[in-house]
C-alpha cells in the first residue's frame, strides 16, 4: 500500500515539475513576456508589394489579374514562347485520352462499389466464399 502511495506521489511530483518547466532556456535567461512583446517594432510596410496582392477574393467571382502591365500578351512572346503555345492548340488526339481516363474511373467505380457492398454484408473476400479446396 505504501509502495503504491508513494508511486503515485512520484507521478503527480513528476507531471507538476513538467507542467512548470519552460524548456531548454535556464530561467535566469527567460524574459518576461512584456519585455518581448515591446521590444519590438512592427515591420515598415514594403512599396514592392502590389496593393492588388493580398486582397479579400469573394467565392465563384474570377481572380483579378492586376494591372495591364502585369498581363502577358501573344504579341509579346518570343519565337519559342509562341511555338510553346500554339502546340496546345491542336486537340485532335486528346479524346482518345479522355475516353481511356473515362473508361479506366467507371472501371474502378463499379469495383469499388462491389467492395462496399462486401463489407455491408461482413463477407471478407467473395471470391472465396462458398468454395471448398
């Protein structure tokens, strides 16, 4: 019984020094809270921040580009730029690739499907069941 009493005493001395203990710094070397927070100044603000960044962007509304100048024009680009983009223009052979993709999630659907079903009813693999070696 005493074993156990001063068990528990050991615990609850153990989990109040935790509870008291500020980390690896000695307490000689914390500073109070106050000194922290009023040593310091605020950040000035940076003129190389846009004023468009950062602003509030309502749901279901378009993003707002920013300024003209900040636009990318065709005209703009250079030979290997406008040959970059104009590669994706040409979308005659993406339909093959939709249908495959297409094929392949209604594939994976039905399976999974059938696999909710098996655990609704707690079978665990009906490949096996009802079959004897």
């Amino acid at each position: 019984m005493r074993i156990w009493l001063l068990a528990g005493l050991c615990v609850a001395m153990g989990i109040v020094w935790a509870a008291r203990a500020h980390g690896d710094v000695p307490a000689e070397e914390q500073l109070p809270h106050e000194a922290v927070e009023s040593g310091l100044e605020p950040a000035p603000p940076s003129a190389a921040i846009p004023s468009h960044v950062g602003a509030a962007h309502e749901p279901n509304t378009p993003y707002d580009p920013g300024p003209e100048s900040a636009l990318w024009r065709y005209a703009d680009l250079n030979d290997d730029e406008k040959a970059l983009v104009d590669r994706n223009k040409n979308t005659d052979g993406w339909q093959g690739v939709h249908d495959s993709y297409g094929a392949a999630v209604r594939e994976q659907a039905q399976r999974a499907a059938a696999l909710a079903a098996e655990h609704q009813l707690g079978l665990e693999d009906s490949g096996t069941v009802g079959v004897v070696p």
